[in-house]
C-alpha cells in the first residue's frame, strides 16, 4: 500500500488505460488456444495494431541479410549472399566502435548514419538542407517524441503546458503528454470530410483551453494514424501559419511518409513546405519531425530505430536536448536498420531486383487491402468507412443499434469495446476501440490494421462481416 500511495499522480490520469484489458484478454485468448482449448478459430488474429510482420507480411530479404552479416561477420565470406549485402554489412560495421554491432553507440546516434538521415531528409524534399547538428537518432520515434515534450513540457508552469492534439489520435502521444505533466487540448479531424484538418476547428480547441492551460504544442500525424487520411500541401501552409500566428511549437508525426495509397495524393513534408514558403515563416517557426523503421515497406517495429530533426530551434535548447538524448543511446540494431531503410539498394545493384520485387509486391497488397475494406465494410448495415489515402489503419465507425449502447452501459464497458470485446470473444480476432484513440461524443469506432497480408485480411473481413450482421440482428 505504500507504494501505491507514492505512486506517480500523473500515470493515474492516463484515461485510456481501461481499454488494456482487450490486449491481454487477447494473449490469454492465444494462451488458451496453444493449450488445446476448443473455440470456434483456431488461430487468434490482431489486427489492433499496425505490425505488418506479426499480420504476415514478410520481411524485407536485403535488410535481413545486412543485419544477419552485422551480427554474424563470418557470412561475409560467403558468395551465398549478393555482394551489395555483404559490402554494406561491412560499411555499417565500420561505424561501429570495435566493429561490433554488440558495442555501445555515441549519444544522439552514430555519426556516418545521422550523415545518410540528412541525406535522405535533403534528397526527400528536393534539395532542402538538413544538418547533422539538428538529427538525433532514438530507439524509435516514440522514445524522441517523449523527449522532445519532456524539454517543452513545464510542470512547474501555471497554468500547464497544453498540447493541441488530433482527435482521433495514436494513444502513446496523448499518454506521454499526461504523463509528463502536459493537458491534452484535443481538435477533432472532420470525419464527414475523410478526417480533414480544419483551421477553424484549431481555432476552436485553442479557445477552450483557455483558463484551463496554457497551449504551446501543436501536435499533428500526417499520414494520419489511425485515420489514413493525407494533408495536402495547402492544408500543411495553413498549419503552419496557424502556428506561427499562434506561437506554437509544431511537432510532426510523419511516419508513415512511405505508406501513402491512394493514387491522386502524395506525402509533402512539413519541412520541404515551411522551407518553400520563405521568411519570415521558413526562419522562426519552430518545428520537430519524426520518422520510424517501425512503418512503411520495412516494418521492422522490433528492431526500436527512429529519429527526430529540429528545424529553427534554439541552441541553449538544442544543447539541453542533447544532454537529455544523452541518458541513454539509441540501440545498435535500429540504426542499422534505419540506414537500411533510408538508404535502400538502388538500380544495377544486385540486390535491387529482389527488393524492388517485394516492396512492390508489398505496396499492391497494402493498395488491395484498403479497396477490400472499403467494399466490404461500407456494404454493411450499420457501418461506415472514409477513404484510407495512407497510413496503417482503416478507422471505421459503428452505427450502434440503442439495443447495445444500454448493454455496453449495463456490464459497464464502452460502447465499442463492448463490440470489440464481444467480437474477441467469439471470433478469436482483436481489433482496437475507437475510444482508445479518441473519437467525438457518441460517435464509436473499431481499429484495424491494414498493412497485413492478402490471406490475413480476407480472414479478417470473413470473420468480421460474420460476428457484425449477428451482432446487429441480436441488438435491433
């Protein structure tokens, strides 16, 4: 009891942590059926988040091979694998102290790979400088959005720091901001509009924090997670003057740069657009990107590399920055695999053919995945679906008959974890609650991934389209 007593008062206010059990009832689920238990599946399906290895999808053979020779140098000496692997299994070594994966890495990440990030992040945005000084490399872009709130986040602060955050949003970053002591101060993507950011509605969470915070964060995700949607470049000027206009601190969620689907968008950066629009805009405002090799064709989410670039951010800050990333060094592995990712086998190298063969593969079963959801989930009662344009999730929303609203109220549960936990329950298949990720009153959504194997998702559809026209029928 005293330690419950001491516990840390703001790890209490995280909202979400009422949802936790659907995860674990679904490893008990699979616990279960390893033993023998008799259930309707045989095999439990997740589709709750978007870990494409976990939902089928393979893993990328250049990336496996470089990394298998890292952590194995005598590969090296075998003509089994392409040249092009074992020379870059040897560069990557070569960044390491000792010449071992297995060593430490210098704070704020390896030198040779925050050089290849900047390369990657000027030839990205057509020419627009990126400098090493300003590019620290985490153990996955969670670990560096965490840091950057811990600098801008003040506790001793009245009122407390408020971050403006998508609604609906990734969980984590609303819990960091809890957790570190900030308000979230949400602004609600415009569903009707395929969860388009609105100024207006910017301008509106903006007023109602006051009195309660003081807001210097603006926190955006684009592609959008879980929503799939894609800001164009007029949307992103219109951010940026907003921040600007407002003195807010952007931070820039842009992981899923790589996962864009549908064919009229396109992924523009932040940085290339703030850039391209000049001073006084491309001179002060301040802004932090993150990227991730937990996303897009490589989808190592194991392997924990990502990294954040500051644009326009003071050097006093920039300095106690560094002595915060300096706690602790980014693992070994994720950098590798960051390099990997941003710096791929390129036409006449011997490995591009395979590459080129499954990234493509990957992308046309990802582009046929989103078109199977749509035509299937639209096409049921009591369901509806916007575009998914990019990113790793579909986000549709439950047209709940009053029938299971007042169930869901009865056993005390949410109105969709109540389906989502029905569905676990009976079809051995996991998706996410809509509440999880923040979703506007009386409104209800499930989450599912869609980077996931052609196999998996016709399962996935199967098994879903079944439990919902019962579910329906049982509540009407």
């Amino acid at each position: 009891m005293s330690l419950l007593r001491g516990i840390n008062p703001n790890l209490r206010n995280i909202r979400n942590s009422e949802l936790a059990p659907l995860g674990m009832r679904a490893w008990q689920i699979k616990d279960e059926l390893r033993q023998g238990a008799r259930k309707p599946y045989k095999e439990l399906i997740d589709v709750s988040s978007a870990d494409p290895h976990r939902a089928g999808v393979k893993p990328l053979s250049f990336v496996r091979q470089v990394l298998a020779v890292c952590y194995y140098p005598q590969l090296a000496k075998s003509d089994k694998l392409p040249a092009d692997v074992r020379q870059r299994a040897q560069r990557l070594l070569g960044t390491c102290a000792g010449g071992s994966a297995g060593s430490y890495c210098p704070a704020g990440g390896i030198p040779e790979i925050i050089d290849i990030v900047c390369e990657f992040i000027s030839r990205r945005d057509d020419g627009v400088p990126s400098y090493p000084e300003n590019i620290f490399i985490t153990s996955g872009a969670q670990r560096a959005f965490v840091e950057i709130l811990n600098i801008l986040v003040n506790t001793l602060r009245s009122p407390i720091t408020g971050v403006l955050t998508p609604c609906p949003s990734y969980p984590p970053g609303n819990m960091a901001v809890v957790m570190l002591g900030g308000a979230v101060v949400p602004y609600y993507l415009d569903e009707e509009q395929g969860w388009e950011l609105k100024i207006d509605e910017l301008h509106r969470a903006l007023e109602s924090a006051k009195g309660v915070c003081d807001p210097t964060v603006l926190y955006v995700i684009n592609p959008g997670n879980p929503t799939g949607h894609v800001q164009s470049r007029k949307s992103i000027e219109e951010v940026i003057r907003f921040a600007s206009e407002k003195r807010l601190f952007l931070m820039v969620d842009e992981v899923y740069q790589d996962s864009v689907f549908e064919q009229e968008s396109r992924f523009v950066s932040y940085k290339k657009v703030l850039a391209e629009m000049g001073p006084p805009l491309s001179h002060t405002v301040e802004m932090a990107s993150f990227h991730s090799v937990s996303k897009g064709f490589i989808g190592e989410c194991g392997l924990r590399g990502g990294y954040v670039e500051l644009v326009n951010v003071d050097p006093s800050v920039m300095r106690n920055l560094y002595t915060l990333m300096s706690r602790d060094a980014s693992t070994t592995t994720g950098q590798l695999a960051l390099d990997l990712m941003i710096n791929p086998p390129q036409p006449g190298d011997p490995s591009y053919p395979l590459y080129n063969e499954e990234t493509q593969y990957i992308r046309a079963t990802w582009v046929q995945n989103v078109k199977r959801v749509l035509e299937v989930l639209n096409s049921l009662p009591g369901i509806s679906c916007q575009p998914v344009k990019g990113g790793g999730y579909a986000l549709p929303r439950l047209h709940l008959p009053p029938g299971a609203i007042q169930k869901a109220k009865e056993v005390g549960m949410l109105p969709d974890y109540f389906y989502c936990s029905r569905l676990l329950e009976e079809t051995e298949l996991c998706v996410g609650a809509g509440s999880e990720n923040g979703q506007r009153e009386s409104t209800y959504h499930i989450r599912l991934c869609i980077t996931t194997s052609v196999d998996t998702m016709e399962e996935v559809l199967r098994r879903l389209t079944s439990f919902h026209i019962q579910f329906m029928k049982d509540f009407s």
